[in-house]
C-alpha cells in the first residue's frame, strides 16, 4: 500500500479544514513547497494536493503552487480543486500534475467528465468519491445525491478508470479511524482497481488495517499534521 500524504492549500498556504467547513481552518505552514520537499525527503513517492481556493471559485487559483512543487520534489502528484472544463485538466497536467483529481463534474456531469477520459486517456484521471453512508456527496458535501457508490464507480470502471480514492465524510479531518466496512465492500466488488482510502486516518494501526483490507493507498493529512503520525512512521510503512 502506498502512502499519499495530503496537502490542502488556501492562499498559497498548507492548511486543513475540519469536514470541509472553510470556517474551521487550520495553517500548518506558510509555504507548502518545505512540506513537500520533508515528504520526498523520506522517501514518499506520492503527494496528494488539493486546491481550496479553487474548488470554492469553481476555478483553479493555486496552480502555481503545483508548478513549484513539481519541479522541487520528484513525487508522483495529483491535483483536485476548481477542474470545470477542459482547459483547467490541460493546466493542471502541463503543471506538473500526473493525475487530475476529479469529483463533483463525474457526478454532475457524465458527458463532460467522459469527453476528457476520450481526450487524455483514463489514465490521467484519479476519481474521488464523497460519501455519507454509502451515497454521494458533492457541494463541499453539503449536497448528498441518491447515486450510490457502487453504480457510480462501476460506471467509470467500465470506462477504463481505474484510479479512485473515496472519502466517507462523515470522518474526514474528525481522527476518528476510516470507514473499514464500506472499504471492504468495495475492494471485494472491484479487486482490480487502484483503490484509495481517504478520510479519518488517526495511526498507524490505521494504516495497518487499510493495508491489510487491500488498500492500493492511503491518504493521510490531519494525522501527520497533529502529530498522531510521524514522518517516520509514514516513511517505514511505506518501504
């Protein structure tokens, strides 16, 4: 299993927020590029970059800070936040991004996220889904949708994605432990793909348990930023 250490930025800034509520806003550190670089420096090969900025201004607004971490450290990146029409995958990728994260346009809008899997290739694709229980959410979770996450992945699946993370946002930024369960449903559904956990990792026996399950990755933010995992810790799971 891959570790996939996180980094939210707003105002060019590394911060997080608490289940997606702006308004509980922490800053780790005011230049994301030295979180990058301690990340690579242990050996990490993946970094996972949300732009805030841009998914609150449906556009993208941080991709310098992707330019300059790309060209600082030698990760494998992917970059969500603010990606609404084609331009913005073309920005993202030519910054430096292996991956466009992508969510709320696959849910909303079935075409469009379609047009770009059949112009760049499914392969530069991560797929995120939010959920509550086992449904969508989208809106900055405000929103939970009656699709399910099974059809909803499955859908893309035969589309030739094959990369996706889910979040239950029920336990993101809370350090509570992720959803086991719901994870173990669908990697017994969809063994083959690239399957990522997001959300409420609190330890290093979390991390185990999410490896154990048949986790292909495992994003961690909040954890490492309090303290609750350390560099170390990151870096010898990850070997």
């Amino acid at each position: 299993m891959i570790i996939i250490p996180a980094i939210d930025i707003i105002d060019g800034k590394c911060v997080r927020l608490t289940q997606g509520d702006y308004a509980q806003k922490t800053v780790y550190n005011e230049n994301p590029v030295e979180i990058a670089k301690s990340f690579a420096g242990v050996g990490l090969k993946r970094l996972h970059l949300v732009d805030l900025d841009g998914a609150k201004a449906r556009k993208i607004i941080n991709y310098k800070v992707l330019e300059n971490i790309a060209g600082a450290v030698e990760m494998e990146i992917d970059f969500g936040g603010g990606i609404k029409q084609k331009e913005d995958v073309e920005l993202v990728l030519n910054s430096g991004a292996k991956y466009a994260t992508v969510g709320s346009i696959a849910v909303k809008n079935e075409t469009l996220f379609s047009e770009w899997i059949n112009d760049f290739g499914a392969d530069k694709f991560l797929l995120g889904a939010d959920v509550k229980g086992e449904n969508i959410a989208v809106g900055g979770w405000l929103e939970t949708t009656d699709v399910d996450i099974f059809s909803f992945m499955e859908k893309y699946i035969g589309k030739g994605i094959n990369n996706i993370f889910c979040t239950d946002v029920s336990k993101d930024g809370l350090l509570q432990g992720p959803s086991i369960d719901l994870y173990k449903k669908i990697i017994a559904k969809y063994p083959s793909i690239n399957f990522i956990a997001s959300g409420g990792v609190s330890s290093v026996e979390d991390l185990k348990k999410l490896d154990e399950i048949g986790c292909s990755g495992a994003i961690v933010g909040k954890a490492f930023y309090e303290g609750k995992i350390t560099l170390e810790a990151l870096s010898s799971f990850n070997s």
